[in-house]
C-alpha cells in the first residue's frame, strides 16, 4: 500500500514537472474583476489610471493599468479586496475607492472618481506609533510628532493653518459617520469631516510664519522636550523652530504635555480653537490615526466653530462631539491603517484622500513618510514630495523616525 501511494506520487510529481508549471490551487475559483472608471460630471477619460486591488484579509496587491477609456480586467481569487484609482491631467488628480469588495463571481464595478488638486503645503511624515523603552522594559508613546513641507513654489505661510485627527480616532472602530450602499459597496460619507478632541491652529497674522519651498514644520504633538535623552530610540522634539501642542488649560496631562523645552520659543505654541470630549491629553491613535491640516475660508475658524452648524454629536456617543470641517478647507489628509487588523475601514473620502498607508505595528520607532519625487526636486532645485491625494501610492513605513539621530 505504501509503495502505491509513492509510486502515485511520483507520477504527480513527473506530470508538473513535465509542463514546467507549478498548479495552481485557486484556478476553480478565479473569478474576473473589471474595474471601469467613472469621471466626474464634465470631465471625459483623462488616459491611463493606475488601479489597485489589495485583499483586505491577506494583504496581497494586484497592480494594473487601465486601458485609455478607464478600463481594466483583474483576474482574483475568492476574497474581500479594496479598489483603489489613481489619474491626473495638468490640472487635477483623480481618485476612487471602494472598499470592501466581496468577490464570489465574476463582477463588473464602476469606480466613481473625485478630482482634487495637489496641496501647496503637505504632510510630509506621521510619527505616532511610539517605540520600545529599551535599555529599560516596556513601551513608549509620548513623543508624537507630524511633520508639513512645503511642496510649492512659492512661500507658503503657516498662520492660521489648523491641524486635528479624524472620528473615529482608530481606524478599526466602529465608524458612526460613514454607510455602504448595499448595492455598489461604495461608503456613503457625510457631508463635513468629523474633527475629533480639538482644532489647533497656528498663531500669527498672515505672513508671520512663512515656509520657504522645500522647507519642512515640525509639529510636536505630545511633548516638546528631548525622549531620546531617556529613551535612546526616541526622539528629540525640543530643537528650535519646532511648534508644540500645548495647552495646560485643556489638556492637562503631564505625561503627554510636559512644559515645552527651553529651545521652544513662546510664539512656536499653537493655539486650541475649540476643545471637544472630555480627555485630559491630546494624542494621535498609535497604530491608526487620520491626520489632516486645514485653513477656513470665507469666515474666521474661530467664528465658524462658535456656531450651531459647527458642532456635531457623535452617534450613540454623547460625551465626544466632533467639529464638522467642510471639504474644501482641507489642505492635505493622510489616512493611516493599522497592520494588526483587516477590519479597517475608510474614514476620509476619496477627494480628500483615496488610499491609505499601513503601520505594520506600534512601539517600533517606525515613521510614516512621504515619497520624494527625485526627478521633479532635481528638475526645481528644491525637494518635492510625491501628492496624488492617494496614501497608498504616496507614503510608506520606515525603519526608524526621519528626527532620529
């Protein structure tokens, strides 16, 4: 019997050998997945898309280009995958997703595209994830930061620009703002992003901060004071020029907010517009956080966040309500996924960011960071950085943070 059974073997083993090809185990199950592009209303193709599928459960990617009319055919195994769209012309970025895509028979789905333009000012790393506390035990998150570059030509000013993360804070919770149409599996959005904690703006009266091009901002979110002289694998955030988070009224949390180092002017503080929810410290999600920086327009932030239409609960929450931010303030957005999870789910729109980039996980001292486009920086004489308003494509994990020394 034996001796059958590896004769039987053997023969399986002389067939595949034969054809010079592996076998493949999904091959009754394949399914065809055609992805068509659909333009905004006034705009016809704009040529070639990059399209990407990633199987939301096992993390494989299947990269194409369409074809000139917006089209391309995948060829994918049974399983949930996120879409992504990527295009531009001379004038707009073009950008779709949808997410959560269960493929179980061939499908034919038209992607909704949302066109946007670059920002002057972008963001150009998130360190959020913290790192080990090494020589000593356990893990460390304190020392938080985000950093802007300024991607134009021109001088850009800081004053008055905003920052703050979106609801919900982890993009694995439960998110109460967002619904999928049964039919297309496309998320249905609200009409405002729903800014969580506090709005922090710059100070400043218009042109009290400029950011020459190519120039980076550091924002210490949590502790403006040097981790690394504690904490080799951390950073030090009390460097001159650097703004802080700070505000000793509302967030009171000394851990998260110790007084800012003697390196930090007065002036580099920046201000809480409004605080919402009742936490004692400000933070960014370690593994997840959606960051996005902003100016109002048409009215003061100040003034807009006093009024009736600027605060909105939080569904089935009554002690986190959010300030509702309007599409068209948004500067730049950054969606983060985190890595330990396949259940996270899209919180910004596809105009504002239509991708996202993954923490592998927390507690590693690694950074998320944007790519530099080399031939456009070698090309203007200053570093420009990678912005098609889709984080997939834009930026990625590094192996330590880019402030480390």
């Amino acid at each position: 019997m034996i001796r059958n059974i590896y004769t039987l073997f053997t023969v399986l083993v002389l067939l595949v050998s034969c054809t010079g090809q592996e076998p493949d185990f999904y091959e009754n199950s394949k399914f065809e997945l055609t992805v068509v592009a659909q333009y905004p209303q006034g705009f016809e193709s704009q040529g070639i898309l990059a399209v990407k599928v990633e199987d939301v459960n096992l993390g494989y990617t299947y990269q194409k280009e369409s074809d000139a009319s917006g089209i391309v055919v995948f060829t994918l195994p049974t399983g949930m995958y996120r879409i992504s769209i990527s295009g531009k012309n001379d004038s707009y970025i073009f950008n779709g997703t949808l997410d959560k895509v269960e493929l179980t028979s061939s499908k034919n789905l038209s992607v909704p595209l949302k066109k946007s333009k670059a920002g002057s000012i972008v963001i150009k790393e998130i360190y959020c994830g913290g790192c080990k506390k090494t020589p000593a035990e356990g893990t460390y998150q304190a020392d938080q930061y985000v950093i802007l570059h300024n991607n134009d030509s021109k001088v850009q000013y800081l004053d008055s620009l905003c920052f703050g993360v979106i609801s919900p804070a982890n993009a694995i919770a439960n998110n109460p703002w967002i619904e999928k149409d049964p039919v297309t599996g496309e998320i249905i959005y609200r009409d405002f992003i729903p800014v969580l904690q506090a709005v922090w703006k710059f100070p400043g009266s218009g042109t009290d901060y400029p950011l020459q091009p190519g120039e980076d901002a550091v924002i210490s979110v949590t502790g403006a004071i040097d981790h690394s002289a504690q904490y080799p694998q951390s950073v030090n955030l009390n460097k001159a020029g650097y703004f802080v988070c700070y505000n000793t009224t509302y967030f009171t949390n000394t851990t998260y907010h110790p007084a800012p180092g003697n390196l930090i002017r007065n002036d580099h503080i920046l201000e809480v517009v409004i605080k919402t929810g009742q936490a004692n410290a400000y933070t960014m999600s370690v593994n997840s956080p959606g960051v996005v920086i902003f100016k109002s327009r048409g009215v003061a932030i100040d003034d807009y966040v006093r009024t009736a239409d600027a605060i909105k609960q939080t569904p089935g929450d009554t002690h986190n309500p959010v300030v509702a931010l309007p599409f068209d303030w948004v500067i730049d957005a950054v969606e983060v996924f985190s890595g330990t999870s396949t259940n996270n789910t899209k919180r910004f729109t596809s105009e504002i960011d239509a991708g996202s980039v993954t923490l592998s996980q927390p507690h590693l001292a690694h950074s998320l960071m944007r790519y530099v486009d080399a031939e456009a920086s070698a090309s203007e004489g200053y570093e420009i950085l990678v912005d098609t308003n889709n984080s997939s494509s834009d930026l990625y994990e590094t192996s330590i943070q880019s402030l480390h020394e």
